[in-house]
C-alpha cells in the first residue's frame, strides 16, 4: 500500500487523562513540541474538562499557550460541554487557541451517564449548542464512544453508530472519530462499520480511535486502513483510556501505541510523515516523563524496515 495516513498523536491528553498524579505543565509543552518536531499533522494537546473532575487537564489555557505553533500542524482539544467551548474561544481570542476541537458523544445511554452524566439526547442538545457556540472558527471532530461495544450495555446496534456520524456530519463535522472504548471491535466489525460509513459518508474523513484492551489494536488497525480509513488515533507507549477518577473496563485501557502503528504502516509502505529518528526520542522523552517503561513493542525492539 501506498497511500498516506495522517497519525493523530493523543499522548497529552488521551494518555495523561489516564494517569492517577498530573504532569507538570512545562513537561506537557515539551513532550508536544516534540511531536510537531516528529512530523505529526494533527496533536491533541488538552481538554477543557472541568478541573475538579480531571484535575491533570486544569492548565489547559497554559499548555496551548506555551507550545510553538508551526504551519501545517493543527492542535486538538477536547470539548465536554458548551462552558469547554467557551473557554476554547476564550484562548482562541487570547491568542493560543487550538486550531481544532473534539466534541463527544456515547453510542450508548449507560456509558453517556457515567461518562457525560447526561443523557443520549441531552448530550446532542450539548453538541448543537457548542457548533453553534464555535461559530465556525474552528475545526471540528465529531467522537462516537463504545462504537463497537459498551461495557455496560454490551454490543452496540451499527446502525446506531451510523445515525450519529450522519448527525455529526449534518452539523458541519470536518472528521468523525469512531472510538472502541474499551477494545473489543474485532478486525472483522472493523472492517464492516468502516465499509458501511464510508459508503453512507463518502465525503467524510473517518478516524480510527482503537484501543489495545485486549491485543487486538494493531489489527484493527490494519483492517480499518483496507476499510479505506485514512486518519488514526494513538498513543505514545500505548497509555491512555477513561480519566483516572472514571473507572469501567478491565486491563490495559489504553490506546494503540503510535511507535507500533507508525513501525509497521512504514513496513507496510504506508506514508505516515513521520520522522522514526524523531518517534523514537519522543516515545523515549514520554517514558521519562511518567517515570516507568510504557507498552510500546517497538520501543523495545526497534522500529521494523520496509
């Protein structure tokens, strides 16, 4: 394979929710100037959840306002509710807004109340009200969490899934992200979910959001790009999953490791921008900075040639 694939780098907020102690913010920005560095197009950088409820994303302001900004390179923040968008507006006025914005939903009721504490329909209300808020001063990414499954709920309904990227591309949604929250999509309702959207949604960019709960990841992966999936989500050393505070799912709940996508869509001859001289020091600078070995294969072994 030839094509190219655009790699969002979640390691600062995805990752670091996840983490029980926060990470000094001057860390943060050095960690993610070093993913620009990397070749990484998109970056999530922070969330402007509420700080008493994910208190490591409380510098939100300070972190996107501290990080070199470079052409070509857009930041990614998350957006609970409409109070986050106006506080992404707040920098964005200020200066060191984020070039664009997630904006979330759940495919199922049991995991929006624990995770959003809304319900389904309260949450649409939600994200109408913040597109509106953005006013189209920023780009948005549509996220469905537990597309491929809940673990309250159990299996979701696809054509749930398919009604709210259809809801989120009504709404002006440059990308939807498709999240298997917990890990427990299978290469092949990987492949069936990706053939179905982008039939439904042939203009729309989706993006693969693929969890490693449970080894299946890196093949997940694999079947979203021959679902002609062209953006994936992942994350330095494989860490991440629900905030800290947040519990459901069982083991590792983390994302799939950027260092093991990026070593073998390179493998693949799959063009991902990325420099692995850059990756590598990068994923060497995240272990340095959670203070312990992380999940990574490759940072082990080394990446893999073509």
């Amino acid at each position: 394979m030839s094509d190219a694939v655009t790699i969002c780098e979640c390691f600062a907020r995805d990752g670091l929710q996840h983490e029980p102690e926060p990470v000094p913010t001057a860390t943060k920005i050095a960690l993610l100037n070093s993913f620009a560095r990397t070749g990484f197009r998109r970056i999530e950088a922070t969330s402007y959840s509420h700080p008493a409820r994910v208190p490591g994303f409380s510098d939100a302001s300070e972190v996107l306002a501290g990080i070199d900004r470079h052409p070509g390179v857009a930041f990614k923040a998350t957006c609970p509710n409409p109070r986050a968008v106006e506080r992404a507006l707040a920098d964005l006025e200020a200066g060191h807004g984020a070039e664009e914005l997630s904006l979330l939903v759940s495919a199922t009721e049991a995991h929006t109340e624990r995770n959003l504490r809304t319900t389904r329909a309260g949450q649409w209300e939600r994200v109408t009200e913040m597109v509106k808020l953005a006013d189209g001063r920023f780009r948005l990414v549509g996220v469905v969490s537990v597309a491929f499954g809940c673990p309250f709920e159990g299996k979701v309904d696809p054509g749930r899934v398919a009604e709210d990227v259809a809801r989120f591309a009504d709404l002006g949604a440059s990308l939807v992200t498709l999240g298997d929250t917990t890990g427990v999509a299978t290469p092949g309702s990987v492949r069936a979910l990706y053939t179905r959207l982008s039939r439904e949604n042939p203009e729309l960019p989706l993006v693969a959001h693929l969890h490693n709960t449970r080894g299946t990841g890196i093949a997940n992966a694999v079947a979203a790009l021959e679902a002609g999936c062209r953006h994936f989500d992942s994350a330095m050393g494989g860490v991440g999953g629900h905030p800290a505070k947040i519990g459901y799912g069982a083991g590792l709940t983390g994302n799939v490791c950027t260092e093991d996508l990026a070593s073998l869509f390179a493998a693949m001859g799959v063009d991902t921008g990325l420099d692995l001289d850059q990756l590598a020091a990068a994923s060497a600078a995240c272990e340095e900075a959670l203070g312990r070995p992380l999940y990574s294969m490759v940072a082990r072994a080394g990446f893999a040639s073509a």
